[in-house]
C-alpha cells in the first residue's frame, strides 16, 4: 500500500462530495468513474467509453431481469440507471451522502424507473440489510472511500452465497519515491480516499475479507487517458467552479490537476 492505514470518517466522504459532486458533474460526467478504451488509437468519446467501463463490470455480474443488485456508492445513480436498463434487474444504491440520495431518487423518477431503481442512505461497513438480501453487487471506485476488509465482509454478507461483487478501484502500479508517497498521501486525505494497493496486496485483502478471488486483473491500458482528460477540463471550468462553489471547489480541482492522481485501475471479481 501507498500510505499508512489512516481510513476516512463517514464524515469526511460525505462532506467531500458536498462540492466533489458538482465538481464531477461539470468536469467529467455523471457517473464518477473511468472510461475505457480499447487502446491508445481508440477514439471512442469520453461519455461514451464512461458507459463502455459499466458494460464491462456489469457482464460480470450475471445478473438478468428480476435479479436484485447492491450498487455500493452509487453516486447520484446514472450507473444504477445503466444497469437497470441494460439487465432488467432490481438496483438498490446507497451512498453515505444524504444529498445523492436526494437527487438519485428524484432522477429515477423523473426517468420512470422508480420502484426498478431506489437510493437509501446508508453505511457500507454497516448494512441495514438482512442476510443474502441480493443476488448480486457491484461497487464502482467506491472501495476507494472505505476500509477495503470489513466492506467486502458487509456485502458479501447481503450477497447470495456465489454471487459475484464486481469491483473498480484504484491501483499502484509501481513503487513510488519518499517524496512522491508524501505527496499522494495528501491528496488522500484532502479526497476522504484510502490506501491504495497493489495487485499482490489487493488479492492479501480479499482473501483476509474471506473471499473467493475469481478475477484480477490490471486494467490501466484501457482506463489512463480518464486522468488526463479531467485535468484538462478541470482546467477549462476552474474559474467557472471556483466562483460557484469557493474554496472548496478550489482544493477538488487542485488534486483532479496533480497529475500524481493519473493513478492504475483493476477490476476484480470476487464471491463467498
């Protein structure tokens, strides 16, 4: 891992994405993730390669109409939109911000997919879901936000014994220098994010969580260019943000623009 153990308070992640959420919104897109491409020649659109990037956890969660999926950090719910409208199953997200949930629930409305989708507020190192309660979860670079072991013990508690948890987070590739651990452990914190991982540390936590890991693979080839690409627009909307939303916006922009943020992603597959 890049730094030490510190984890952020609920708190803390809730109040990031206070103006976090609006800064994403403008700079990138409404689902908070990467975008994947097939190589450095594809020319596929941002929004587009977004939607790519959901296809290929979603394919993994074998899921179909009336299967019942946990979105775990749901943003304000354009994936759970996807999902829903792409497998025919039941998503149920939660996030720890009251605001997204206030917003994702009034978005599945003005969509026509209330009773499909719905958002709950709630702590994911802490469900207030029975046992086996889905069939099915996926948790799209929202592990970044929370203590990865006791998270994946909670969903996979309310996932069905052998249905899948899909899962993007963040990945380090490479060992960094003293300096440069310094400063990413800053930007952790200033972002509310944890730790990140290696390939070898990620499969030490799934099998400390008590998981089955059935896929883990490196995904960066296809996801790096996102980094760059919100850099950029951050750069283009800074103004605009900072006259809005304040400082606050301020320090968000500042770390979308290090470019120590333009970090490695996985995708990983893991069951009871």
């Amino acid at each position: 891992m890049t730094t030490d153990n510190t984890q952020p308070s609920a708190a803390d992640v809730s109040g990031f994405y206070d103006v976090g959420t609006q800064v994403l919104m403008t700079i990138w897109s409404e689902s908070f993730h990467v975008g994947y491409w097939h190589d450095d020649d594809d020319d596929t659109p941002n929004q587009q390669a977004v939607e790519r990037m959901e296809d290929e956890l979603f394919g993994r969660l074998g899921v179909s109409a009336g299967s019942r999926v946990l979105d775990v950090g749901c943003g304000i719910g354009t994936p759970a939109f996807r999902l829903a409208r792409t497998t025919g199953a039941q998503v149920l997200g939660i996030t720890i911000d009251p605001g997204e949930v206030e917003l994702s629930n009034r978005r599945a409305a003005e969509q026509g997919l209330t009773g499909q989708v719905e958002f709950e507020h709630a702590d994911a190192l802490a469900l207030p879901y029975p046992d086996d309660s889905f069939d099915a979860a996926v948790a799209i670079e929202s592990l970044i936000h929370m203590d990865r072991v006791p998270a994946l013990r909670e969903i996979a508690r309310v996932v069905r014994p052998g249905g899948a948890i899909v899962i993007s987070d963040l990945l380090q590739r490479e060992e960094l220098a003293a300096a440069e651990q310094a400063e990413l452990a800053k930007i952790l914190e200033a972002m509310a994010l944890t730790p990140i991982n290696t390939l070898d540390s990620y499969r030490d936590l799934v099998s400390a969580s008590g998981l089955t890991l059935l896929e883990l693979a490196d995904i960066t080839p296809h996801t790096h260019r996102t980094g760059t690409a919100m850099a950029e627009s951050a750069k283009e909307n800074y103004d605009d943000l900072v006259g809005r939303f304040g400082d606050e916006a301020v320090g968000v922009l500042e770390h979308m623009m290090n470019p120590m943020m333009e970090t490695g992603m996985l995708l990983a597959v893991v069951r009871s």
